[in-house]
C-alpha cells in the first residue's frame, strides 16, 4: 500500500530530472540582448590562420572592455568562418561596423607603409613642424601630425638626409588593413646576477648569470574607417635599454673571496595610442627624446649596448589605399 502512493512521485520527480537534463540552458536577457553572427571568412582566408582574433581584438577596443564584463550577461568569441556575439542591439551595431571595416574589399586589401627613424636631437622640428597639421594624443611627450602625401614624402627626404638620422634596419613594412605590422630589433644581454654555493666543484661556489632584453618593438595595427574618409591605428612602442651595469662586490660563501656581480640600470618606455587621421593623409608620430637600443649599421653588435644614447623616434605611416602605389 505505502510503495503504490510512493510510486507516482517517484515517476514525475524522475520525469522532472529528464525534462532538466534535456532543457538547454537560458542565458538571461534581460537587458534586450540577441544573438547574432557575423561573417569573416573572407578577411581570415586572405589573413591567414588566426587572424579573427584581430577582429575580436579591435571590436574590444572599440566598444570598451567593461561592456563585456558587467551586470549585463554578454559573450563574443570568433573562428574562422563567423564572430558570434551575445549582447544588446546598441552593442551590435558596433560589432557589426567594426567587422564591416575588415571584411569590405578583402580580396583587395589596402596596405600601409611603415617608417621608424631615430634623430639624435629634436632639431628637425623646426623645419618640418610648419608643413604639418597636430592632431590630439593623451600620451605625454608624444606628439602627431599629419599631411598630404607629397608633403610628409618632402619632410620625410629631409629628414632621412640629416646626418643624425637613423632608420631601424628592416627599413620601411608593409601593413595591411586589419593586421598589425612590427618592426623591432634587439638582442639578450648577459651579466652575472649572483654567486651560490657549489660544493662539488672547486673552489666550492659559482657565479650565477641572468641575462636582460634588450631592444625596440613598435607595433602598428591600422583600420579603415567604414566610410573610407579616415584610418584610425592602433600604435604601440616598448623600448628597453641597458643604461650601464652596476658592479656590487660579493664575498664568496665559501673562503669570502671577493666577487663581482652586476645590478642592471634600465630605461624602459612604453606607450600605447590610438590615432585617427584623413585616409588620403599621412601620419607623423613624434615618440619624443628616448632610448634608442638599435646598434648602428656595419657596425658589430656590441654597439648594441657600448652605444648608450636617446634619439627622437618618428613614426611614418603611410596608407596606400586600395593596395595602390
């Protein structure tokens, strides 16, 4: 009697445990959010493999990373063929230009030139700085500029005649719409850290060696803005110079033989910036007075770190649209 009441329950809670497992589960949308997928195959099959996470990259950039991590349940991912986003109507209308700006003429991608000249002193602003138009940055010391073609061609021939006019040796790359270009050089430099105990060697301890990086990356990420009008780029620069080695003196752990260690004294810069100037301009970025760790062509490398100096970096970009000349 008590198994034939107990029996019903028994097969609507196991029924119920069904209809759970198999119900998928709701994402709350409460605050109007859709689901929608955007094509990106044709900018990945020109990019190559991996690059739709520039896509989710830049789409962060513009619409702020705390949209995507707030009250609000939201979710954006990528693959190869298609960007998948989960957000309100506002959020992917900016999703959707965004992705418009690679994808549009793919097949025919507009490309960008890239220059880094080091100068030894600011000097060169005098002449150049009346042919150029500032624009806006909120990075302190660096400045922007831009001009026709023809003008930042000009300033640029003047500038690479001077005789403290230094170019990175990769000389001018070429970046294309959507994908970033780096240009860099550098090396490890090596120096004794420490001294350690070692008992099974002779005379009982050892130095210990670290080794410090050295060098310059600036990387270029450059976006053609929906209507073609305007290039908007993404520019970051990391600069890491040995200014000298320290010497601090050691006694050994052994028989307090005095050794020698070094403490490296590093300069290091590091800015990111976003610009945005006319399409059919060109961009000057002025870095300022810093590290130049790029040791001098036909030159052997030791130069690398015997020629400590800071130079004025500018950065030259060029858009070359539609893949022309």
């Amino acid at each position: 009697m008590l198994w034939s009441s107990i029996y019903p329950v028994v097969l609507a809670c196991v029924a119920m445990l069904a209809s759970a497992r198999a119900a998928p589960a709701q994402i709350p949308a409460g605050g109007g959010q859709v689901w929608k997928t955007y094509a990106i195959g044709p900018f990945v099959t020109q990019a190559g493999e991996g690059s739709q996470r520039y896509v989710v990259d830049w789409i962060l950039q513009e619409t702020g990373y705390p949209a995507w991590h707030g009250a609000t349940p939201a979710s954006l991912s990528a693959d190869a063929v298609q960007v998948s986003c989960f957000h309100t109507p506002e959020m992917q209308a900016k999703v959707e230009d965004v992705v418009a700006r690679f994808v549009d003429e793919a097949d025919t991608p507009h490309r960008f030139t890239v220059r880094v000249l080091g100068l030894d002193s600011p000097a060169w602003r005098t002449e150049a700085r009346p042919a150029l138009t500032a624009i806006p940055v909120a990075t302190p010391g660096v400045q922007a500029w831009f001009a026709q073609r023809e003008t930042a061609a000009t300033v640029l021939a003047r500038l690479r005649s001077r005789s403290d006019c230094h170019e990175l040796p990769t000389g001018p790359v070429l970046a294309a719409n959507g994908l970033p270009a780096t240009l860099s050089g550098g090396r490890k430099q090596a120096y004794v850290q420490d001294v350690a105990p070692r008992p099974d060697v002779w005379p009982g301890w050892q130095t210990q060696s670290s080794a410090c990086d050295e060098g310059l990356a600036i990387d270029v990420h450059p976006l053609i803005s929906s209507d073609k009008t305007a290039i908007e780029a993404v520019v970051r620069c990391r600069i890491d110079q040995i200014e000298r080695m320290a010497a601090v003196s050691l006694a050994s752990p052994v028989n307090q033989q005095r050794v020698q260690v070094e403490v490296p004294q590093v300069a290091a810069v590091r800015v990111g910036e976003r610009f945005r100037w006319p399409a059919n301009q060109t961009l000057v970025i002025g870095i300022g007075l810093v590290p130049w760790p790029v040791p001098a062509q036909n030159v052997m490398p030791v130069a690398l770190l015997s020629d400590v100096k800071r130079c004025d970096v500018v950065i030259v970009i060029e858009p070359r649209l539609g893949g022309g000349p």
